[in-house]
C-alpha cells in the first residue's frame, strides 16, 4: 500500500512475516530524490513492494537520495544496505543504535549476552533455544551497512524545500530517534508512539546502566508541547490525539509498574524472577517469543521499582530474584 498524506510524502506499507504483519516507512519526495524514511526487512517480498511504490509515484529505488533510520530494529533498518548499493543513498542513525548493530553483527557476542541475561531472569532453555533461534531468522533479513552520517537531537536537515528537525527519542531502543516536520505538524514517530499498542521495553544488553522506562517516559514528555498535528508511527495508522495518546501511554506504564509491585509484594517470604513476575502479569500460556516480550516488559518495571528503593534485587545460584525492602 502507497498513500499521499501531505503533499510529496507518502507513507508505504511493506510485509513482515510475523503476527505484526506490516511496518510502514515513508518517503518524502524533493525535487528529483526521495527521502526514506526507514527501511524494512531484507527480503526479496520487501524490496519488490518498495520498488513497486516508487513506480506508482513516479520514482525508482535509484532515486533515494538519503535513509533516516529511526532506530536499530531489523523491521527499520534491515534493507538499507541493500537500498544504499542501488542508489548509493546516504544512511544518517543514531550513533548509540549503531553501535549496537556494530556489536550484534557478531552473532556469538549476541547469542551469548542473550542466553546470560534470560537464563539469569528465569527463561527456561527450550524458550531460550527457540528464541536463539528466531533470533538468528531475524538476523538474516537485517543486511549489513555502513553510517555515513550520525542523527543528534536538535539536528536539522532541509529535505527539498522543508526541515527536518531530529528528536533524540530513547525507550524503545537506547538510541531512537524521532523526525518532525515543523511547520506541517507532522511527527514521524517510528516506534516511540504508536497508536494502538505500546512499544516494547527491553533492556539494553551492552549498556547494563540504561534505564528504558524512566528513559521512555522523559522522552514522551519532552516532545508533548510540540505543536504536532499528525503522528505518522511504524505499525497501526497515522493519528491526531498526540498529547492524549502519550498520556494513555504513560498511564498504562504506571498501571503496569503497580501491578508489579503487586506481584512482589504477594510473596510474603522469599523472591520472585523476573519470569515468575511476568507469568502474575501476562499469564503462563504464552508462545516461547512471547514469553521473550513479557520478561522483556516485567524486567524494565522490575529495574525502576529497585531504583525507587521499592523492590531489592538479589542473586541467588546465578539467578536474579526480586523482593520488597521492609
């Protein structure tokens, strides 16, 4: 699918083959060249639907002149090394994202640092197997590029007759970055606010001193005064109610840290895994990926409530157990 929802920038849907089954990327056409804005995944499927949208507007993939990347998932960044070896395209990400690339490219460090995290908070092995698994599927749709230029917040960019300003947008990812369009009030959001679900928070693995939540909920609140008019997300459609949306997002966050603390505080002696807590919250019938998520999710709530002096963290035989203090 291939839209025009402001005049010259167009928002294209392109296939995943996950339950999540589309992300959309967006392109912004200026005088001859077109700005992309993310990628998708490094599949032949991906790369003929995006080569069919540029037709339809009158643009080929030789014509992408620049590919901003939001943030260093394999659905919005795997095909920009592809797309850069046909139109020899600029690639601007965050440095810390890339970094993070950098480091994951070499798959052994990954696998590893995944298996001593989750075995640590409670992820039995057949999960963990599994989740190496479709780790390692992933891996090979997201192509390997070069960074020409590194995103910074406050940077902007003339893209045709418009600016770009870059939001540093940290939560989803260590080094997210969000694009806005001042002056038509459009946000181009990837996946730091999307409409109908909430991004998920995940530690990072290489930078243990990253907070996702509070991060998370700084970065809302720093952008909630721009006077945005439209959100233009990755998955689900773009929306109008940015301030009340954010404020939805930030609610269901201090739900969920409550009901974490919940979970906690039900055992009256001994500790809880971060595992443990995520089946209190999500239940215990979850796909192996799933369960990936939820730890995920629980995990992010868990290092906040320790942080607030609520909850204490404790390892026990290589395993990380959580219990309230007092």
């Amino acid at each position: 699918m291939i839209k025009e929802i402001n005049e010259n920038l167009y928002i294209i849907t392109l296939p995943m083959p996950f339950r999540l089954k589309h992300v959309h990327v967006y392109a912004l056409l200026h005088g001859g060249g077109v700005a992309l804005f993310d990628t998708g995944l490094n599949t032949p499927e991906t790369f003929s639907v995006l080569e069919a949208a540029m037709k339809r507007i009158g643009r080929s993939i030789q014509d992408i002149d620049r590919i901003f990347i939001s943030h260093r998932h394999g659905d919005h960044c795997g095909m920009a090394g592809r797309i850069k070896a046909e139109s020899g395209a600029e690639i601007l990400m965050s440095e810390t994202d890339y970094a993070f690339i950098a480091m994951s490219d070499r798959e052994e460090v990954l696998i590893r640092a995944m298996r001593d995290f989750y075995l640590r908070h409670g992820l039995g092995e057949e999960a963990l197997s599994i989740l190496a698994s479709i780790m390692k599927g992933f891996r090979k749709m997201t192509g390997s590029f070069t960074l020409d230029r590194t995103l910074r917040h406050g940077q902007t960019h003339a893209v045709g007759d418009r600016t770009l300003e870059v939001l540093s947008a940290p939560g989803h990812s260590t080094g997210h970055s969000c694009f806005f369009l001042r002056e038509q009030g459009i946000l181009i959001a990837g996946d730091h606010i999307l409409p109908d679900i909430t991004p998920n928070l995940s530690p990072d693995l290489f930078e243990p001193s990253f907070y996702p939540l509070s991060r998370f909920v700084e970065s809302l609140t720093a952008i909630q005064d721009l006077p945005v008019r439209l959100v233009c997300p990755a998955h689900g459609q773009p929306f109008a109610n940015f301030r009340e949306r954010i404020e939805e997002i930030k609610d269901h966050h201090r739900e969920r840290k409550g009901l974490t603390l919940a979970s906690v505080a039900s055992v009256r002696e001994g500790m809880k895994t971060a595992s443990q807590v995520s089946v209190d919250l999500f239940g215990p019938e979850l796909p192996e990926f799933d369960q990936f998520l939820a730890i995920n999710e629980t995990y992010v709530h868990l290092l906040e409530l320790v942080r607030e002096g609520l909850v204490r963290e404790e390892t026990r035989d290589d395993k990380s157990y959580y219990a309230m203090i007092g």
